[in-house]
C-alpha cells in the first residue's frame, strides 16, 4: 500500500520538529536565562536554611486568599504563612 504524497510530506514535517526539539544546544537566547535549581539542589538548599515541608489541608477559599495576599508579600506565599502564624502564636502565648 503505497502512501499518498500528502502523508509522505506530514511525516517529514514530523520528523523535522522532532528533531528540533531534541537535546542540542539551547537556541534564541535560552542559554542567557539563569539556571534553575534542580529538586534535589533546592531540598539541599532549604534543609540547610532550616526548613522542613509542611502539608496541611486548608478550605479553597482561605487557599484563594492567601494566594491573592501573597502576590504582594516580598518573600511570596511562604513568608506569608511564616509570618501569619508568627503573629498568631504570639499572639496565643501573651
């Protein structure tokens, strides 16, 4: 079974992209970018600042705010929470 013309060119095509977005050396300004920590690299990074992950559930909504007022926060979502229960638990213990 013989292919159409049609197929032959959409698989070269294919063929074309593909190997343009395999491993090679970074286009356009890529390399410019700075490198991003691996997991690995990051968890190294934050043991060594004492931190340690916390997972909680929380009601979306409270999720929504916290998102919303953490846009503004210099240190982002993690400075937020840090400095919320800072000030709650003060706040507790006096």
């Amino acid at each position: 079974m013989a292919m159409k013309k049609f197929d032959l060119e959409k698989n070269k095509a294919l063929k074309l992209m593909q190997s343009t977005h395999k491993a090679g050396p970074e286009r356009f300004g890529k390399d410019s970018t700075p490198a991003t920590l691996d997991r690995r690299e990051q968890r190294k990074l934050d043991q060594a600042a004492g931190l340690v992950p916390f997972a909680c559930k929380l009601n979306a909504d409270l999720v929504a705010q916290l998102k919303t007022r953490a846009e503004q926060h210099p240190e982002g979502l993690t400075g937020l929470l840090t400095e919320l229960l800072q000030a709650g638990l003060a706040k507790d213990a006096s």
